[in-house]
C-alpha cells in the first residue's frame, strides 16, 4: 500500500497475547492510502553511500533501545547533555565555519536562512536543557491507552510502542539535530537525520557528540546517524525494510516530492503560515506584547506570526500602537486598504499572495475584519494550521 500524510489515524498491530487476549500495540497516527507498491526496497548490493548500513544498524539499535527501561534512556540522555556541553567549543566553531560559507553572496543563502543556520552559547545552552527537561517527562512507551473487557473473558488492549526508524529532513537548523536525536532516545527510536546542506559541519560536530555520550550509556551510538547528500536522501526513501516513518520539513514542493518518492509512510509539514487575531474585546497593550513576540523573538521560526488580523472595533486603538512598536523592532508592515488608510506610509500595500507567505524575517502583513467569523473563514484559507492565536 501506499502510506501517505497522517490524518490522526492509528496504525494497529493485532496480537495474540495468549488464548483469550486481544492487544492492539499503537506505534503512531498513520493514515492509510490504498496504492500498490512498486518501487523495490534498496539492497545493499545497489546502495551506492553508507546509507543502507547505517539504516541496518539504526534498526537493530532501535530495537533493543525500545526495550530499555525509562531509566536507562534518561541516563543516555543525561550522557548526552554532558557531552554536548564538553563539545561547546567544537560545535561552535564548526558552526561559525558554516555560518561564514552561508554569509558569501554565491552561496545564495537567504538572510532568514543563515538566522536559523547561527547557533551556539546561550541558544546551545537552551537546547541541552531541553534534552535534560526530557528526563522528567512521563515515559511515552508501553503506556495502556485501552483497557477494555470485549466479551466475557476476552480483554483488549491497546499499548504504545515505538515506530523504530525514522527519517528525518530538516532544514539548516543545527538545534533540530539535538531536539530529534533526543526525543527519539526518550520515545525508543532510532533516527537518521537529513541537515540542510548549509549546516553539515555544525551538524557532524552535533552528532558526533551526541554518539560520544550514547558510547558510556546502554544505548547503542547508532541507534542515530546523519546523512549530508541529496542523494543519500533519495536512498533512504527506497529503505522501506529499515525506515518505517519520513518526516520531511520544508516546502509544499519538497514534501510533495518526498511523498511521491517513497513507499514509506511520510508525515508531511511545510508551510508555518501563523495568525494571531486581534479581537474588539483584546487588552491592546497585551494584544501589542503578543504580536511583538510572535514576530521578533525569532523571526525564521515556523511558528513566527506572518497575519495580525484585527476587529474593526479594536483597530483605532491597536493598529497606531502596533504600527509605532513595528517600527522600532524594525518590522516592515503591509496591510489590507483599511489599513493602509488607518496608517498612512507606514504601511505598504499587502497583495492577494502575502496572505498565503511565510516570510520567515520582520515583515507582517495585517487585515482588519468585521467579526470573529470573518478572521476564521480567513485562516481557514489561508492558514497551514500550525499556530494561531486570538488575544
């Protein structure tokens, strides 16, 4: 079968646990799409990179990772915090190597792109707590979602377990190699990691730590592996015997392409076109702190606001004070004509295609609407359904 987007429907694996019990083990949310395969998995024989033995050994690592117990896996990851702090001085200056090659005007990387691609001290300290705070998480394996007596003597269960490999693309974000490496660890995974080219170095220092932690701990160092080439990716969609989940971040056409590629399930995520909707009954000065937030803290983030809607009634008070907080953060404004009318030059004119683009840097785009029902008929729309908000 093909197996495309997920669409928040459980894959079920039915077992017969002894004469008179039903478990239904649930590894993740898979929708199902009938399709018959025929694109044959890759041998190693055909395999022309590393790539086919590093998915042979992820799948054997993951398997006996998912047996350890909680406690062994937040030692690994305890392991790997540590080594990830000891590896500051590697990483970033593997990463600065990476940031000056992306800053040269051939390299053709956009400025939103090299913001994400920048990462050490204070950003790299945040992600290592990050791996720690996974610790006190509850363990997300072999928990009974369903306990339930079906007929007299007949119990059905239903348990989570991991999916086993997964395949990752992301894009030049160096803290997305530490976040997935991690969580896969905690939720008993193995993973293969894809990076931006524009972030291999930073990357390969990442990862190269984080194998070093995993070498004192009982999880094996590959149980994770990362792949730089595009063509190391096309094989790891072919590895249906040894990846059981793709999760491709990037664009429509990326994921659209990734799904059309592989046999493989895919859970696809592109675009993070966010809404935050002023509403006639908001606390402007919050709904201004919001707004601020959700569009500087971090620009290039996918969950970075890119439409402020605003009621009409709260306009004359929210858009002047947003407009003069814009302009001293240094975001650019471009509005519908009610705005425009409202803020005069400081707002350019917004056209039918901003409201369906993730700018991804300091520009907004703002659409005044009469009612709560009109601001959801537009994010329903134009929206991704990553993030909104209403103030």
């Amino acid at each position: 079968y093909r197996q495309g987007i997920v669409r928040n429907l459980p894959s079920v694996l039915l077992n017969i646990m002894g004469p008179r019990i039903l478990a239904m083990r649930t590894s993740s949310v898979l929708g199902l799409v009938a399709r018959p395969v025929t694109r044959p998995a890759l041998s190693r024989a055909n395999s022309t990179s590393g790539v086919w033995e590093a998915a042979r050994k992820a799948r054997e690592s993951a398997r006996k990772l998912a047996a350890l117990p909680n406690e062994d896996r937040n030692d690994a990851l305890e392991r790997v915090a540590a080594a990830l702090s000891n590896a500051q001085k590697d990483i970033e200056a593997a990463n600065k190597l990476d940031c000056e090659a992306a800053a040269k005007p051939e390299a053709g990387v956009a400025g939103p792109l090299q913001a994400r691609l920048k990462f050490g001290g204070a950003k790299l300290m945040d992600t290592i707590t990050g791996v720690r705070d996974l610790k006190g998480l509850k363990d997300p394996i072999n928990e009974i979602q369903i306990h339930k007596e079906i007929a007299k003597g007949l119990v059905m269960k239903r348990v989570t377990v991991p999916l086993g490999v997964l395949g990752i693309i992301f894009e030049a974000r160096p803290d997305a190699a530490i976040q997935i490496a991690s969580l896969g660890i905690k939720s008993g995974n193995g993973v293969l990691l894809k990076c931006g080219r524009e972030a291999i170095k930073s990357c390969t220092a990442i990862v190269g730590a984080i194998k070093e932690g995993l070498a004192g701990s009982k999880v094996s160092p590959d149980v994770i592996a990362l792949l730089t080439s595009r063509e190391e990716t096309a094989e790891m969609l072919k590895m249906k015997d040894f990846v059981d989940l793709i999760i491709p971040r990037g664009s429509n056409e990326f994921v659209q392409h990734v799904m059309k590629n592989t046999d493989i399930a895919v859970l696809g995520h592109a675009d993070g076109i966010c809404h935050v909707f002023v509403d006639k009954a908001a606390d402007i000065d919050l709904a201004v702190e919001v707004c601020t937030d959700s569009k500087i803290q971090y620009p290039s983030a996918c969950n970075s606001v890119e439409t402020i809607l605003v009621h009409a009634e709260a306009a004359a008070a929210f858009l002047p004070a947003w407009a003069a907080r814009a302009a001293k953060e240094g975001v650019e404004l471009k509005g519908c004509p009610a705005t425009m009318k409202m803020l005069g030059s400081s707002c350019a004119a917004a056209t039918e295609e901003d409201w369906s683009t993730e700018y991804c840097d300091k520009i907004v785009s703002i659409k005044m609407v009469a009612s709560l029902e009109e601001a959801m008929a537009h994010i329903n729309k134009y929206g991704s359904r990553h993030t909104d908000c209403i103030v």
